[in-house]
C-alpha cells in the first residue's frame, strides 16, 4: 500500500496522542532526504522520522538508529538553531492531505515564546520538509524550488509559504453516501475511479478494501455504497486511534478499521515495513554493486588469459624456427650465388628428417645469414616467451578461480553482513584497488581483523554433531583451519566452487549417514546446487593444507574419498 493521506492521518492521530508537549533536544540528518526528531514526551524518548525519498516517503516513529554523517548539513544545523528546546503544540494534516503541520512553541533572542512550523510534504518527487515561522514566511527548506526551474511555486527562504496547489475532491467534506454517488456514479471501475476523484486515497488502498469487503471492482450503487461505508468506518477510526495495519501476502500492508491493542500500532508498524524494504533495496544495490566491479574484473582477466593463449600458440613456432636457422646456418656455403637472396624462399634438405625437402621463408632485406640470425632471434624470443607466459597463465587461472568463488560468494549471500565480509576480502587485494568508490556509504565497514566477522557460519546439527558452513572465503579458511580439529571431517565438492562444511566428530566416528548427510550439505551450498549428481570429496582436517601466501579459501588436500550425492538442503 502507498503512504497516502489515510496512512499518514492514521500515523498523526497517533503521534497527536503521544508527542503533543513533547520537547526536541535531538535533530539528525542521517541523508539528503531524511530528518529524525529526537523528542521526549510523557517521561519518554521517541525518534519522529521524516523521509522525502521519492520512493520511500513518509513520516513515523521509528526504533532503528541510523549512522549520521561526521559533519551536519547546513539544513539540519538550522533546524538545531532554531528548533532544539521547543514544544510541540499541535500535529494535524487537511484532511487527508499529505501535508503535515507540526506547530512547535519556543523562545527567540529576546526570550519571548513564539510559534514555529515545521512542514512536512509528503508527494513523490516533489516531497519537502520546510520550516516557517510566525508569519508563514520560509525559514528554509530541505529542497528549494523556484518558479525559474519549472515549479508552479516556490520554495525559497524569506518567501511566503503557499500549498501546492490540489484538485482532487477532499473525502472529509462529503456528508452522505449521496453525495459521495454523485462524484463516482460515472466511473466503471472502483480503484480506479476513487483514487483519481478524491485526495489521499491510493489505489492500493482501495484494491485491498475491495478484497477486505469481498466485493467486485464494478462501480455498481450497491458496491460505491459498501466502499463509502468501509471508508467512512476507516476515518472515523483514525481519529480513535482504533485502525490497524496489517501484512499481506504480497510483502503488502494496508490499513482496516480494527482496532489493536499495540502502543502505536501503525506508526511501528510502517517504521518495521519501510525498514525491511529499504535494508532489502540496500542489501541488494550493494550487492550488485560488488558483484558488477567483480563481474567486470572476471572479463578483464578473462581476456588477459586469452592473450597469453595467442602467445602461448605463437609459441609453438619456435622449434620450428631453429630448426631454419640451423638448416641456413648449415648450408651457408651453398648460397654464393647473390641471385639466390633475390629468392622469396630457399629449399634444403633436412638431415633430422631423413634429408626431406624443407621450403624456408627469406627476408629479401637480410642477406642469407641475416635470416640464419633473426630465426634464431625468433626461437629465443619465443623460449624466453614461453617460460614467462606459462608462469603468466598459471597465475592467470589462479586470479579467475579465485573471482570466480567470489561471485558464487556474492550470489549466495543473503544479507549486508555477507556483502560486507566479502567486500573486506576484496579491500584487501590488489586486483581491487579500486574498490572504495563501490562501497555503499550508508553501510558500516566491518573491523579489519583477519578474522572478523560480522555475521556467522551457517549450522547444523546432525545426529548429535555440530556442522559448520563457509559463507565466502575468510569465513572457509576460518573454519578449516582455526575451528576444526585435526581429526574433524572436511567436506567440498569436487573441481567446483563452492563452500567448505565442517564435521566436528568429538574425536568419534561418524557414520556413512553422516558422512553423506554432510556431503549433501557441501553439494547444496555450491555452485552445483542445481545438479542432480554431485562428486564430493572428503577427508580428514589433517589432510587439509593452506599453502602460503595463497589467496583466501584456497587449500590442497590429499587421501581424500569421493561419495556422488543430491544436493539437499536441510
């Protein structure tokens, strides 16, 4: 459902029965679109949460504390001058505006009490928080608009503050159901109809009380009656404090006149549904974030090893060349004639090869032993090439393996914390210097530690055992080689991404259930969790080695046995 007008008076009825002389000693601007109200009321601490975010917009209490920026915004700084020490006086919207007024009381330079407003827009794109004193004249604003830029009002300091303008009919000025049918009697269809005629009702609104009351959307008189008398039952509630919110099944909430016992039922429940969805929008912008600079690297290596293989290829000349070079070298005496260097070629029989006939390239701008020499120069060039290149495509493939198990890492997390503990293995190597720029500034770094980490292996308990799961690299090389006793059980799947399990056998034997039951594990949290079949070896902890200086989650292991499992996960 949308923050529309009925969302928000639900919240301000709420707020108007617990903020209301409530003193601001706190403001906080955490972003560009946000601002939270530190408030004490009624023996009490409350934090208001103002939000202008074209997609997120809205105003509620809210318990989740957010990392604010070392150094305040001009904007909030303001409001700390002007508004840190008042009172709230009143809260009210008209009627389901989304245009909240909060009134607050508080003293000038001279110490006289004077009047205050702070207001909130809540409208898309064109959200704003300004604050306005005594005489309705702008203070500042959190956006400013002018009428140069294409806005049909402006917002700017020491200017008059005016409403945007509004032509939707407000729901509170209709007294009765006739005259509700004569503004909707021509529509067809209910949530489309309602939401375009009257002010604050969304039409996700509307679709869920066409749900709630079991009706179909068809603008019939008896089905505008029973959404007039659900609706006329919503707004007198409100003003009771007796609706609810409730989810959907959707990932969808909506607001229905029953009343619920929580203390600040909808604003609570609107600070958890935008809290969740916005962690989810930044767990996944994160996400894709690191996963597009690794994607990206993955290519530029990828062409790298596609280079060396075009040399390594040119490489397999070079015999070939020293072998002219000897054949020329070898026959030196037949060539006195200068007409032969005219030639485009020479042909020699070659002694390796039972005196067969070899036709030779010639450089006709190097006498016959200049081509002796520059074969000879190719096939060292090329040996020197080849000695080098394999080294480069060894460490190459090396390079893609290990931003290959970091994708399946990234792929497979599932919350911030896993993004970033992979983003603090990446920080610390060099093929991502550039790293930094990617990271999302409203996410805490986790602690540089070697083995930090802000989130847990995953567990199992499998017939008395402990199971521990890898989630990315550090985590894999944690448990196999900190956590894990020399006589535990280490599982991975065969030549195929993916994480290290770790069965703790208490210095026991475990059974082949066991033993498989982990191995299932070991298939399921890989890359071939899709796989019907997968090959994955086992062996003793002790088996298990971590050479130096290799790249994290990267081991040898010998005596290993192989069992073929399903993935399965449990």
């Amino acid at each position: 459902m949308a923050f529309d007008g009925i969302v928000a008076k639900s919240i301000i009825s709420e707020l108007n029965a617990y903020l209301i002389n409530g003193k601001i000693n706190k403001i906080y601007q955490p972003n560009k679109n946000e601002i939270i109200l530190g408030i004490y009321s009624n023996s009490e601490n409350y934090s208001l949460n103002a939000v202008i975010s074209p997609n997120n917009y809205r105003l509620n209490l809210t318990k989740y504390s957010k990392q604010n920026p070392q150094n305040a915004p001009s904007f909030c700084m303001l409001l700390r001058k002007h508004l840190i020490g008042s009172r709230i006086k009143s809260i009210k919207m008209i009627g389901l505006e989304r245009i909240i007024n909060i009134e607050l009381e508080c003293y000038n330079e001279l110490n006289d009490l004077i009047v205050k407003n702070l207001i909130i827009e809540l409208m898309g794109k064109h959200s704003n928080i300004i604050l306005t004193n005594h005489k309705n004249i702008i203070i500042d604003s959190l956006r400013h608009l002018d009428l140069s830029t294409g806005s049909n009002r402006s917002v700017m300091p020491a200017r008059e503050y005016v409403l945007p303008d509004g032509n939707k009919i407000d729901i509170y000025s209709i007294n009765n159901f006739e005259e509700f049918y004569f503004y909707t009697k021509e529509i067809s269809e209910i949530s489309v109809g309602i939401p375009n005629i009257f002010t604050g009702i969304s039409k996700s609104f509307i679709v869920n009380a066409i749900s709630f009351i079991n009706i179909k959307d068809t603008a019939s008189k008896d089905n505008l009656n029973k959404i007039y008398l659900y609706l006329t039952d919503v707004l007198k509630n409100i003003d009771t404090i007796s609706n609810s919110c409730i989810s959907l099944d959707n990932k969808d909430f909506t607001i229905i006149p029953i009343k619920n016992e929580e203390k600040l039922n909808v604003n609570y429940f609107i600070d958890n549904f935008y809290f969740d969805k916005e962690s989810s929008q930044t767990f996944f912008e994160y996400r894709n974030s690191i996963l597009q600079l690794t994607s990206n690297m993955l290519i530029k290596i990828s062409k790298r090893l596609k280079n060396i293989n075009s040399k390594l290829k040119e490489c397999e000349n070079m015999d070939l060349y020293k072998l002219y070079g000897e054949l020329i070298t070898a026959n030196l005496y037949r060539f006195k004639n200068i007409d032969l260097i005219r030639k485009d070629y020479i042909e020699i029989e070659n002694y390796y090869d039972n005196n067969s006939i070899v036709q030779i390239p010639l450089n006709k701008e190097f006498s016959i032993q200049g081509n002796s020499k520059n074969y000879f120069k190719k096939y060292n060039k090329l040996k020197n090439t080849l000695s080098i290149v394999s080294l480069q495509k060894t460490e190459t493939k090396q390079e893609i393996n290990y931003i290959e198990s970091i994708i399946y890492a990234i792929e497979k997390s599932k919350t911030i914390d896993d993004i970033n503990e992979i983003y603090s293995e990446l920080s610390e190597n060099k093929l991502f210097e550039n790293l930094k720029k990617y990271k999302n500034k409203s996410i805490s770094s986790i602690s540089s530690k070697k083995y930090s980490f802000s989130s847990d292996p995953i567990k199992f308990e499998i017939e008395g055992y402990k199971v521990l799961v890898g989630k990315n690299n550090k985590q894999n090389d944690f448990i196999t080689t900190h956590l894990a006793k020399k006589d535990d059980l280490w599982f991975h799947t065969k030549d195929i991404h993916g994480s290290h399990v770790i069965l703790f056998t208490n210095h026991s034997t475990p059974d082949i259930d066991v033993i498989i039951r982990c191995a299932e594990i070991a298939a399921y949290y890989s890359k071939a969790s899709m796989s019907s079949n997968v090959d994955v070896d086992f062996t003793l902890v002790k088996n298990v080695k971590k050479p130096s200086k290799s790249r994290p989650g990267m081991v040898i292991y010998t005596k290993n046995e192989t069992v073929t499992v399903k993935p399965k996960k449990y």
